[in-house]
C-alpha cells in the first residue's frame, strides 16, 4: 500500500510539473501567434497594394489604348 501512495504522488507532482510547464509554454505560444498576426497582416498589406498598383496600371493601360483608338 505504501508503494501506491508513493506512485500517486509522484504521478501528482509529475501532473503539476507538465501543467505548469504548459502554462509556461502557452505564454511563449500567445507571443509567437502575436508576432506571427503582425507580421502575416504585414504580408496581406503587401499583397493588396501590389495588387492595386497592378489594378491601376492595366486600367491606364486600357484607358490609354481606347483614347489611341479614338483618335
């Protein structure tokens, strides 16, 4: 019976370690995700003015060659 209640706290301070070691852990991983939101809107931004910049050129483009035509 002795042995069991020695294998009950160990398993119970095991438990406690892992928990706090997780706890520990997810801290780092809230960093990480913040970082990570920061710098994937910096992509998206990225994205979107090229993709308007890229929209405008072939407008201009367009508009261009149909005031050409015109003439």
């Amino acid at each position: 019976m002795r042995y069991l209640s020695v294998a009950l706290t160990a398993g119970g301070l095991l438990a406690i370690a892992y928990r706090l070691g997780r706890c520990q852990a997810a801290w780092h991983e809230v960093a990480a995700a913040k970082q990570g939101l920061r710098a994937n809107r910096r992509v998206a931004w990225l994205h979107t003015v090229r993709l308007a910049v890229a929209t405008a050129v072939v407008l201009l483009g367009l508009l261009a060659a149909g005031f050409h035509l015109a003439r």
